[in-house]
C-alpha cells in the first residue's frame, strides 16, 4: 500500500506527502526528523488515503498540491 497524508502544521499550513509506512512517516514528522515540518511542530494528520499503486498515489498527492487540490486542506 501507498499512502497519501495531509498534515496541518502549528502555524497552520498543510503539509502534503506520500509514503509506504503511515505511522512510521507520521512519527518522523513528530520527532522533528522531517525538515519541512520541523520547525512547524506540533503537526496533526488531518487526512489520509491508501493506494494499491505507487504511481496513482504520486499522481493524486500532485493533485493535491495543485490549485485544484487546494479543497481538499479546508
């Protein structure tokens, strides 16, 4: 599985990835292990979805980082 995550960071923009292992992400993030979250802890996964291919997960976390993905951080 594939999966495509939305955080909303301490000074509340989104932060939008993809990763095989969620909660190891996730706990990365947390930990300050992440350099585009680091310095907008605390973080709070407010979205996910799983794919099984790896290519339509990178395709829809592009989605979301487009314009047209921007209703999707609301």
């Amino acid at each position: 599985m594939q999966y495509v995550y939305i955080l909303r960071c301490k000074d509340g923009s989104p932060y939008t990835g993809c990763t095989a292992d969620l909660r190891e992400r996730f706990r990365r993030h947390c930990d300050g292990g992440v350099p585009a979250t680091k310095g907008k802890l605390p973080v709070e996964l407010v979205f996910y979805c799983a794919f099984k291919k790896e290519l339509s997960a990178f395709e829809f976390e592009k989605y979301l980082k487009s314009g047209s993905g921007a209703c999707f951080y609301e």
